[in-house]
C-alpha cells in the first residue's frame, strides 16, 4: 500500500521558453536535456502514469529554470512570465485535483513580481513561487527585494530557492565541468543564497516569510551546529540577528527531498529540523519518480514521520485544505 503524497519540485517547459532552458544544457548531459525536454512538455498521461505509479496525488508544477530570470529586457521578462502562468493555470484548471502551481516571476522588477505573485496565488489559485537562484547577480536579501518579501509574508506563500548556475563561473571550477552543475556548484549556490538571507536578517524583518529548498536543505541541515557556534566570533561589523542562524531553520524554512535518496541525509534533517519541516518531491523528469517513490515507502520512518513528509507536511504548508 503507497502513502498518498504531494511532490513539490515537478517541473514542464513551455515551448517558447526553450531558449532560456537550453543555458542549462551546460550542466546536464546532452542525452537527459533531449529525454526531459519531450516529459516536460506533457501534461497529460506520461506524467499522470509516472504519478500514479508512485502514489502522487497532487504535482505542484513549476518552469523548468532559469526561465526569464535569465532574459536582460526586463518589460519582455515580465511580460513572459504573465503569459507563462497563464498557460501553466490553463493546464492546472483541466485537472485541479492532480495540479497546482508555483508562479514563474520576473524578479528583475521587484514590485511587479511581488505583484504577479499576488495574481498568481489570490487569482490563479497556485500556491507559491520557485525562484531560480541569482537573477543578473542579485540575490534575494537585496534591499531591492523589500517590496517582494512584504508581500510574500502577506500572502504567507512559500517561496522555493531553484538551483541555479552563479553569475560567473568561478575558478575553483576550472577544468573540472562536472562539478559545475547538480554534482556540486548547485548546491553551494543555493546553500549561500539561503544563508544570505537568513544572516541579511530576512526573517527577522519578515517573520511570516516561508522559504523552501530542494535536496534535503542543500547539506545545510547538517552544518546548522556549526553555524550556530561561529557566527558571532567570524562576523564583521554591526551584523546582529535576533535567534540563532538554526532557528530560521526550524521556523521559516522547509526542505524538500528531490533529488536526494539517502537514509541518512533525511534523518539528519528531521532530527536537525524536526519532522514537520521536511516535504517529498522527486524532481520530475530529471529524476526518476519511481527511484523516489520506492526509496521514501522504504526508509526507516515511522507511520506518522511517512505520513507527514509524504503528505500532511505539504496540505499545511502549501494550504491545500482551504
Ligand atoms: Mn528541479
């Protein structure tokens, strides 16, 4: 008997958004960008198969990355990312009990994704936003992002940090292309751009802002001691921060397990996290549901540790009872 369960990080492609996707063909292989383009255009039976074989009863549905992030016309990035939602409801509206939705946003303009975020959640019904790491070098504890956060702490709609390619590639890399990409800069870019936000002080200006990472809180969770015992002796200047660098942690951040298929890794989180911050996804298509869905039915967990990340962690988060 499967555990009935949410995934979070599921991704489709529009075709004219196609060129934006191809900056990633750098970090995969040709032969997976080729496969991935063909299930990521598909909303209908090849992605309700590898769902229904898994036990996902509701895909919240995102752009595979970077999206406009990527484009430099900023009207044409925002004016794209309106279209793209649009579409992206079209197809959640035709099967609304498997399909949700995390907005695309044009974060080159702060007050008009703060804006289409708003649309998207109150008007399109998604739940949230993915975010794909860096847009033109701008993280997202830049004092630009001010109107965006006020919003998002409104709306309490989770925003879930893609990984994404840094602004340039740096020269710790050099010569070793598999570690730009999923293998490692991945994670190092998505790790920083968490911590920034929460040493930016992000959460203590915005407490209600709920913020999510793929594969298992990219090792952050496993490093949460080590950051709580340092920070004060390493910083410089006037940084003050009202809680621990952990307690954002446990109070504004959730992780997901895309991507990530390991016992131990997963225990780390819960007992660094707690359980009610830990959420299944696979990462469709660029992973595989079934690997998955065998791997978290399997896990030592106990009954209410599966049923809450399988299932209840995300109706909560993502307010699917509503
Ligand atoms: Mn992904």
């Amino acid at each position: 008997m499967k555990s009935p369960k949410i995934a979070l990080e599921e991704h489709f492609m529009h075709p004219d958004f196609l060129e934006y996707f191809g900056t990633t063909a750098v970090n995969i292989s040709p032969a997976l960008f080729g496969k991935a383009s063909e299930a990521l255009m598909d909303f209908g039976e090849r992605r309700l198969a590898a769902m229904d074989e898994i036990g996902i009863e509701k895909s919240i549905l995102s752009l595979a990355g970077p999206g406009v992030q990527v484009e430099k016309r900023t009207a044409l990035a925002v004016d794209r990312a309106r279209k793209v939602n649009d579409y992206l409801a079209e197809e959640i509206a035709k099967r609304p009990d498997r399909y949700g939705g995390f907005a695309h946003l044009a974060m080159q303009d702060p007050s008009e994704a703060a804006d289409e975020l708003e649309r998207c959640v109150r008007d399109l019904g998604m739940q949230g936003a993915m975010i794909n790491g860096q847009t033109g070098g701008t993280y997202l504890d830049d004092d630009r992002y001010s109107p965006f956060w006020e919003r998002v702490s409104d709306l309490k709609a989770p925003i879930y940090i893609h990984p994404n390619n840094p602004p340039e590639v740096v020269h710790m890399y050099h010569e070793h292309p598999e570690l730009y990409g999923p293998v490692w800069s991945w994670t190092v870019e998505t790790a920083t751009h968490a911590l920034r936000l929460v040493f930016a002080g992000t959460f203590d200006r915005y407490p209600g802002a709920r913020l999510v990472l793929g594969h298992l809180g990219e090792a952050l969770p496993f490093l949460l001691w080590r950051l709580d015992s340092r920070w004060e002796i390493s910083h410089r200047g006037e940084m003050r921060l009202e809680k621990q660098p952990s307690d954002y942690f446990r109070q504004n951040v959730w992780v997901t397990t895309s991507g990530m298929c390991a016992d131990a890794p997963l225990r780390c989180s819960i007992d660094m996290m707690g359980v009610g911050r830990i959420l299944f996804s696979v990462d469709y298509p660029f992973e595989q549901a079934r690997e998955a869905g065998d791997w978290i039915e399997a896990t030592p967990l106990s009954d209410e540790e599966r049923r809450l990340i399988c299932y209840d962690n995300a109706r909560s988060l993502l307010k699917l009872d509503r």
